[in-house]
C-alpha cells in the first residue's frame, strides 16, 4: 500500500501543479488546460492495462512535464533552443532508463519530478534577478536625472539671487535719484546678460536641452569638454531618439570618465554632432581607462552591466533607423561613430 502511494506521489503532484497554475493564468484558454490531466488518466489506464501500471505512470509523467512545460515555459518566455533542447534530451534519457530498469522506475519518477521543479526554480530566479537589474538601472537613470534637475535648480536659484541684488542696486541709486549711474548700471548687466550663453545651441530645443544639463554636470566633475552640435530642423529621427541616442552617449561617457584615477592620464569629452555626406553624423570620444578588446554584440548585452543597458538602446535606435554605428577602443580612448540618414 504505501509503495503504491509513493509511486502515485510525483504524478499526482504534477497533476495538482498544472491545475493551479493554469487557473492562476487569466487567459480563457487556460481553461482547456484543465481537460489535460483527465486526458493523462485516460492514458495511464490505456497504458497500464497492457504494460503495468509503473510504465504507464512514468510515461504519464513524462508526457504531462513536457506538456507543462512547452506551456508554462517555453511559449510564454523566451526560452533558449540549447537549454529547451537539453530539457528533453535528459527527460528522455530518465524516461527511456526508467522503462528499461523495472526496479528503480520509483526512483526515476521522483527524479523526473526534481528535474522539472529544478528547472521552474531556475527560470524563476533568472527573471527575478532580470527584474532587480532592471529596477537598479532605472533607479540609476532616476538619480541621474534627479542631479541633472537639482543643477538646472541651483542654476535658477543663482540666477534668481542675482536677480534681486540687481533691483536692490537700481532701487538705490534710483531713490537719491542717481539715474545717470541706474543707466549705466543697466547697460553693464545687459552686456553681462549678452555674454551668458548656453553651453551648445544646436538647432534642437530638446537635444539642447539634454546636452546642456549633462555637460555642465561633467564641468562640475573637472571633465574637460569639447563640443560642437549643429542639427538640421528636418530629421528622419524623432526628437525623443535622437535625445535618448545622444544622452545614453553622454552618459556612458562620463561614467568612463569617473571610472578613472589621476594617474590613468587627463579625464576628457569630445561631442560633434552635424551633417556629413547627407547624413546625420554623431561621434563621441571618451577618456577611458579600460581596454576592451571585444566589441561584439553579446559582449555588450551581458557583460557590461548597467552600461551594456545605455549602449544596448543606443544599438537599437541605430538600428531602428537603419543607420551605421561603429565603436572603437584605443588605449586612453573610446569613441563611438553614429551615422543616420536625414
């Protein structure tokens, strides 16, 4: 009796996991989902009643794992064709051995049962840790933008500051009625105002905007920086990539610029935007203490951390746009070269 109870156990188990995952599911289909574990009792008495019951309920359980899995894992995530491959490979090899070796099928049940559980858990855990990455990143976009807000604040204050000692200084001389030295005042503070400029006016309100917070902030950390931006009004390239490309450009640079110490040499930024062979031309070199010898595609989405998230979206807009990117590392030096039709 209680060796047929254990025999029972990993398919029942399988049995109750499939029903309680699909009535957790909010699509309607999942509904025919439920039919499937009558349908594996149907097969298990159909098998059973010409091989025995220990072959049929491990073949049960087999057809039910896979089952559950192509449904729970493999069409509702993005699952390798490697790691789908090797599922089955090792399911079958279990499968194959346990009708082969009559004395230890228990045995093969529960690890069938182990194999599947193992690789729920697996799955679980990467997109967890998929899910805290991304949080992280985007709470570091957060504080970037926080600092950039928090300078472009502190720069309006200082403007506001000013612009109170100013009137208190008209005021003054206006009530000993010193308008001859009001005037002459006010056209000192209209030449001061006249030399207050932005960093960059490319053309581009938007673009002006974000290049003008990010570099000022690179001031602020004593990165030398050198820039030219003239942009056309007619764009292929929507306002908001052409800001997300170039600010993640920025970005990536002035991170690689901190990353540095005094004596890996003089922390720099070189920004030119404009036209080049009826194309918009976009090229960004950095200061950089690292030497990286791999470029390619998978180096940058899975090795770089949060900086492979900035250089993976600028991929994508290139892309998107059907333009060129080339990126290139030379020692001391990082720059990357964009190129998008107009």
């Amino acid at each position: 009796m209680i060796s047929d109870c254990l025999k029972a156990i990993p398919l029942a188990v399988m049995v109750l996991y499939l029903l309680c995952r699909q009535i957790k599911r909010e699509d309607k289909k999942s509904f025919l989902y439920i039919l499937v574990p009558f349908v594996i009792a149907g097969i298990w008495f159909g098998i059973g009643s010409f091989y025995g019951e220990s072959i049929a309920t491990i073949i049960s359980l087999t057809m039910i794992e896979l089952f559950s899995f192509e449904v729970l894992q493999v069409r509702h995530r993005r699952m390798s064709f490697w790691y789908h491959g090797l599922f089955y490979l090792i399911t079958g090899a279990i499968t194959v051995n346990g009708i082969m070796v009559s004395e230890g099928r228990i045995f093969h049940e529960y690890i069938l049962l182990l194999l599947y559980f193992l690789t729920e858990g697996s799955v679980y855990y990467l997109k967890k840790t998929y899910e805290e990455n991304t949080v992280l990143y985007q709470n570091q976009l957060l504080t970037k933008q926080v600092n950039e807000v928090q300078n472009i604040y502190m720069t309006m204050r200082g403007w506001r500051h000013d612009y109170h000692n100013h009137l208190q200084t008209l005021k003054a001389h206006l009530k000993v009625n010193q308008v001859e030295e009001a005037k002459g005042y006010l056209d000192r503070l209209e030449n001061d105002l006249d030399s207050i400029n932005y960093l960059i006016e490319s053309g581009n309100v938007n673009l002006d905007a974000i290049l003008n917070s990010k570099l000022s902030l690179a001031l602020k950390d004593d990165i030398d920086i050198h820039y030219k931006a003239e942009v056309p009004k007619d764009l292929t390239v929507s306002d908001i990539d052409l800001c997300v490309l170039i600010g993640n450009l920025i970005d990536n640079a002035v991170e690689a610029c901190n990353k540095m110490s005094e004596q890996e040499g003089k922390r720099f930024i070189r920004l030119y935007v404009g036209v080049l062979k009826k194309q918009l031309y976009i090229s960004v070199a950095n200061a950089t203490g690292e030497v990286i010898r791999k470029l390619d595609e998978d180096y940058i989405t899975t090795k770089r951390g949060n900086h492979g998230h900035g250089l993976k979206r600028i991929t994508n807009i290139v892309e998107k746009y059907e333009g060129y990117i080339n990126r290139k590392n030379e020692p001391g030096v990082f720059v990357t070269e964009i190129m998008l039709p107009l």
